[in-house]
C-alpha cells in the first residue's frame, strides 16, 4: 500500500532584476491518496500541474514542504 497524506511542495521564484518581487509558487498543494496492492494508478494532467514533480517526491529524489508518504 501506498498512501499520500497532504503532500504540498512549493519553489521560490526568482526574480533577478527585483529580487524583492520574488515569491514562493506551490506546485503541489495537499495531495492525498491511497493505492493498494495490486492497483494501477495513473498520474494524468496539463503541462506544468506537477505531475513530474510528485514522481520526484515518490522516488525521494525531492522532499516535500508538508505531508506524509506511508508504504506498506
């Protein structure tokens, strides 16, 4: 079993001309779900929704802002 319980993760946007007009832009904002053995579970969704980002988190390549990953 794999669940997600609300996993958000944001980036700092950097503005380099006025740095003080930098911000923080959340990408995945408190995703939860749960896949359990023998499921198949697709990620689908529009060009810069996250979908790479939450595969990183998945795979520990990224951590999270918030939430928490629970396998088995």
């Amino acid at each position: 079993m794999l669940e997600l319980r609300n996993i958000s993760k944001s980036f700092q946007q950097v503005n380099l001309l006025l740095p003080k007009k930098s911000k923080r832009i959340d990408v995945i904002k408190n995703i939860s779900f749960i896949a359990n053995s023998n499921e198949t579970v697709g990620v689908i969704g529009k060009n810069g929704s996250g979908k790479t980002t939450l595969m990183k988190i998945l795979f520990g390549a990224l951590k999270t802002d918030k939430g928490q990953i629970l396998f088995n």
